[in-house]
C-alpha cells in the first residue's frame, strides 16, 4: 500500500512539474515581457521617465487624507505590495536564477523590473480606476474588477478564472511556501524544531490580520522600511568589505547576459536562452509585475486619480528587484561563491558568510524570517479578497482561520508537490490579468496622458 502511495505521489509530482514548465514556458515570458514592452512604448516610457515623480508622490501619500476615497494611505497600500514581493525570491530566488542561469540571468532580471515597472503601474491605474465599495463599505478591486468591469458582462468568466487561481495560488505562494522556508532555515541554522516555528508564525499572522486591513496595513508600513534598509545596509558593508570585486561583478553579469557561457550547462547560445529564461523567470517571482496581485492592495489606497496611485505602484518593482534583488546578486557574485554550486538561500547564506564572516549568514536568516511573514500578512489580504469575489463577505473570517491553520502546516509538512502546484497557479493568475492589461491599454494610456496634459 505504501509502495503504491509512494509511486503515485512521484507520479503526480513528475505531471505537475512537466506542467509547471509547459506553463512557464516561452509563451508566458514573452507575454509577460511582451506586455510590458507594449505598455512602455504606449505609454511612451512614462513609468522610466517620471521615476522621481513616483518618489515625491510616494512621500505625500505618507499622509491620511480622509477627504479622498479609500481605506488605507498610498503609502501604506505601497508597504503592503512591498510586503508580498520583497520576500524568499529577494534570496533564495536570485541565487537560484543565478545557479542556473549564470550571473547574466540577473541582467534579465533587471530588464524584466524595468519594463515591469509599466505593467505595475498600468495594473494600480486599472484597480483604482474599476474598484468597488463592497456591503461593508471597505474599497476592494484588483483584476477581476477591473475585468467585470472594465470589459463587460461577457468577460466575467475571465474574472472569475482569475479570482479562483489567485484564491489557491495565495496558499502556496503567499503561505506555505514562506513558513515552510522559514521553518527549514532556523531548523538548519538555530536547531528550532519545526512546530514551533509553524506556532510562532501563526500566531503572529493571527494577531495582524485579525484586525483587518487597517492594521495590517500599519505593520507592514513600519515592518517594510525596516526589513529593507536592515538588509541592504548589510549587503552594502559586505560589498564594501570587497570593493575590488564590484566593478567585475557588474561586468560579469553584463557579459555573461550575451553569452551565457557560465549557465549550468555551459555552451555559449543554449546558456544565453538559460540566462534569459531563469533571470526573466524568477523577476516576475519576485517582483509579481504581470501576476495580478499587487493592484489587489493599490485598490485600496486613498486617491481620487488612478495616476496617482499608478506611479507609486510601479516603484514596487524598482525598489523590489533593481534595489532589493541587485543586492543580493552582487554579493552573490563579487564573493565568488556563485561558482560553487550550491544553489537557493543556502547559496545567499555562503556568499554572505564569504563576505562577512560571522553576522553574514545570520544578515540572510533575518532576512528569510522577515520577508517571508512580511508575504505571509499580504497574501492573506490578496487571497481574502478574492475569495470575498467569489463567495461574499461572509468567507472572511473563515478564510482568516484557514490560512492561519495552513502556515503550520507548511512549516511542519513536506511541500515538495506544492511548491510545483503554486507555480502552476501563479502562472494561470497571471494569464486572465495579462490579457485584460492589453484589452484594456486604451483605457491605460487615455487616463495617462490626460492627467499630464492637465498638469501641464
């Protein structure tokens, strides 16, 4: 009997991940990528162009403004997307991008940020500009309003597709997935079993999200600054400590994007496409540009124009992957230990240690526990909300109970198949919210180009 449970889990795993690479393959990268070249040109490089604009926005919306439609400040609907991208693929993502796509797989990650910064702020334009008042006067939207909305009755199939990925997707990417690498790092590091770590994390989610939006949203305000400047500040004393190797670092990573001969695998050609694939792959992990996820939170933010929230939107892929990620890759690099072969967080912990001996792998523990019940508070709001779309506002509170209950699960249970089953869904969420952003670009680039001939 165990034989047979045995063979079909190993069965059932090999399907998922042949379906996994089947789903992020070359058709999703190119869309991915595609829609945002598309909206860049369309919007004629706005995102790049008023990069300073999005900051001075950004500071002002530190302010409650109660006059304006909303529930929580840009600022802190900003905190709360940060919440859910600075997460795992800050680390172990990199470092597997780089494992398997060489140091020119962080090019593509760069890339995939910049033109990702159109598809951010296209997607909070659409959720402010479609969002709702739900029956208990709390603003909700994201892409399945703006697909019912925004294209009509006859998409509402699409809508809800997006709502019932995004609702199973929430579980794997946003909760097990976290406490289960949480979980693993201080079991290796610490020697903390595992049920105990399940136990603090839930407990923790719990006390947050219990008081709604309003106080997540103040803790993910103080706890994102906080987790970001603590862990560049400790990727820059290491690059310091090895200041020699940063110009060839960059260099590096550069060359190596276009000619990809130190991927896995190796030849020049076939290394490039690795570098190409795994760097714009795990971009879109970290980052979530295109997945549909962060416009859930920027629905919510105080505005009365949908531009105003654009703009500080895009900024979460900037400070996501260019800041964030770019950190971690140069460490990765200019201390030699990307060559090494190990890969994931295990690679970020070496390469720090490497450049810092002593508080190094500890900068990445901290760094893993942080991020990862940072993504744990903002996919519950993610997943909460699109479960709300599909069965009411009734579902909160026991969808609350539920995903606190899963966060000890997956830090006590083995996910191998989960982790394969959330990419699946990860990559279906993204599929209904690309294909609105292109339907609904007209609408993106009306309301764009509006308010900057009025502030003209």
């Amino acid at each position: 009997m165990q034989n047979d449970t045995t063979g079909f889990m190993a069965s059932l795993g090999a399907a998922l991940d042949t379906i996994s690479s089947w789903v992020w393959g070359p058709v999703l990268l190119i869309l991915l990528l595609g829609t945002g070249l598309y909206l860049t040109a369309g919007l004629r490089g706005l995102p790049q162009r008023k990069l300073g604009y999005g900051f001075s926005m950004l500071f002002k919306g530190r302010r409650v403004d109660t006059s304006q439609p909303g529930d929580i400040t840009p600022f802190q609907a900003l905190a709360t997307a940060l919440s859910a991208t600075v997460g795992t693929g800050n680390i172990a993502g990199v470092a597997t991008a780089i494992h398997l796509g060489g140091p020119g797989a962080v090019f593509w990650m760069w890339i995939t940020a910049l033109v990702g910064m159109a598809t951010k702020y296209g997607e909070a334009v659409l959720a402010v500009q479609y969002r709702e008042t739900n029956s208990e006067g709390a603003h909700v939207g994201g892409p399945m309003y703006y697909i019912r909305n925004g294209l009509g009755h006859h998409w509402h199939w699409l809508a809800f597709l997006f709502a019932l990925f995004a609702t199973i997707a929430a579980f794997g990417i946003g909760n097990t997935v976290q406490s289960n690498s949480v979980a693993h790092v201080l079991r290796e590091s610490l020697s903390v079993p595992s049920w105990i770590t399940g136990l603090v994390l839930a407990g923790g989610v719990f006390a947050v999200i219990i008081g709604g939006l309003q106080r997540l949203a103040r803790v993910t305000a103080k706890l994102v600054p906080f987790m970001a400047i603590v862990y560049i500040l400790g990727a820059l004393l290491v690059l310091i400590l090895n200041a020699g190797a940063v110009p060839g670092a960059f260099a590096l990573i550069v060359t190596d994007a276009f000619t990809g001969q130190a991927a896995v695998g190796g030849a020049a050609g076939g290394g490039v496409l690795m570098a190409i694939r795994f760097g714009v792959a795990r971009g879109v992990f970290s980052n979530e540009a295109g997945l549909g996820s962060a416009p859930i939170a920027h629905a919510a933010a105080r505005t009365n124009n949908p531009v105003n929230q654009g703009v500080v939107a895009m900024l979460g892929t900037f400070i996501d992957t260019i800041v964030v990620c770019t950190m971690t890759a140069l460490v990765i690099v200019a201390t030699g230990a990307w060559s090494g072969g190990t890969t994931g967080a295990q690679l970020s912990a070496e390469a720090f240690t490497a450049g810092l001996p002593g508080p190094g792998g500890a900068i990445v523990s901290f760094g893993l526990v942080i991020f990862a019940f940072s993504t744990l508070l903002a996919w519950s709001y993610y997943g909460e909300r699109t479960a709300e779309y599909l069965f009411g506002t009734g579902i909160v509170m026991p969808y609350r109970v539920v995903w606190v209950v899963a966060i000890f699960v997956g830090a006590v249970a083995n996910l191998g198949i989960v982790w394969t089953f959330a990419d699946i869904m990860n990559a279906l969420m993204a599929l209904p919210n690309l294909i609105a952003l292109l339907l609904l670009s007209p609408v993106i680039f009306k309301i764009s180009r509006s308010y900057f001939e009025e502030r003209r």
